[in-house]
C-alpha cells in the first residue's frame, strides 16, 4: 500500500475517531479472543500484564499497572454499557459496530506488549467517557494526536479512511466519498511513480548488460 498522509484523517466525525484510531496505533497486532466466550476470560491477558508490569519494561510507559487493566470480555461488556448511558442513537450504533468489529479482529496474538497496549488503550477510552459524563459534558470526539497519526501504518491509514468515510455517512452521506487518502490524484501519482521506477530499473540493467 502507499503511504498518503491525507490532512483529511487529521479531523474525524465526532464520536469514537480519536480513541479508536488511538487504541488500533497502540496495537496493531491482535489481542487473543475465541470464538468462545470461555476463552474471553483466559488469565493469558493478566499473565502477560504481569510480564510487562516489570522494572524492565516500564520504559514502554503503557500507562496502566496490570492490577488496572480489566479481562478483555469484562471491558468489552463494560464500554457498550458505557455507550448505552453516554451516546446518543446515531453514535452509539457506529461506536458499538467498531468496538465489537476491533475486539473480533484481535484475538489471535499472545505477544504481551500487544495485548496490554490494546487492553490498556480501550480502558482509556472508557474512563474518558466516564469522565464526560461526571464533568456533565457530552461526549465529543477531538483531533488525532500528530504523533500517533505519524505512526500509523499504511494499512491503518486505510482502516481510519474507512472509518472516516462510515462516520460521513451516518452524518452526512452527500460528504462521503470512498476513494483512497489523497484522492484520485495521489493514486495517479502513485501509479506514475511507479512507471519512473520501473523505466529506471530496466535502464540501469541495459547499462549493465552493455
């Protein structure tokens, strides 16, 4: 995939955009959920927040010691209880999709960093909209952080668009356009780049042939 930093994904519908994109730069790996809920409540999480709840791994600063973190299951459960009581219709519809559709996705993986990541980033995307609802605010989504945006992958880029573009038309389906970040333009440019690169590499190989 080509990397195309769109200004477009920089400001996102309200609702989830921020803490979604949030939690997927966090890990983009998979945590490890089964079909089975049994498995959901797998001690596999807590042993592996153990492992990195260590003097060694403190400098990845995840922000949460593992006695905070909840079961995967158990935070799942709690942050639709939190949309029923926080969003309104709309955006608790496309909230629930997401969190459901992020929580299917990641099942698969035991590498601990990955899993405590994404456990850890989802608490705080719950606490966040605990802490709208004490303070009396409505929830309201914010722009992505600069750094986190910068360290998405391309395929992440594309998983935001898409996510932008199911956001634009719960709100407003006239603005939504599913084309790639960057447009038409960036896609032929890519498509030109390419070419150069292609006549280049025949280039230097009848240069080395002679």
């Amino acid at each position: 995939m080509i990397a195309i930093r769109s200004s477009a994904l920089r400001s996102l519908e309200p609702g989830l955009a921020s803490a979604s994109a949030s939690a997927s730069a966090s890990a983009s790996a998979s945590i490890p959920l089964s079909h089975a809920s049994s498995s959901l409540t797998s001690p596999l999480w807590l042993r592996c927040a153990s492992q990195v709840a260590t003097p060694s791994t403190s400098s990845h600063d995840l922000g949460l010691t593992a006695a905070a973190l909840l079961p995967p299951l158990q935070l799942l459960r709690r942050i639709l209880r939190s949309h029923r009581k926080h969003l309104d219709a709309i955006q608790r519809s496309l909230g629930d999709a997401y969190v459901k559709d992020e929580f299917r996705r990641h099942r698969s993986v035991d590498q601990p960093l990955q899993i405590v990541a994404f456990l850890a980033e989802w608490k705080k995307y719950l606490d966040f909209l605990d802490l709208q609802h004490l303070e009396g605010g409505q929830f309201k989504g914010r722009q992505l952080d600069e750094e986190k945006f910068k360290k998405l992958s391309d395929e992440q880029l594309y998983q935001l668009h898409e996510f932008m573009v199911a956001a634009k038309e719960v709100y407003d389906p006239l603005k939504a356009k599913g084309q790639p970040p960057g447009g038409a333009r960036a896609v032929q440019e890519a498509v030109d780049g390419a070419l150069k690169r292609a006549r280049e590499e025949e280039e230097a190989g009848q240069k080395k042939e002679q």
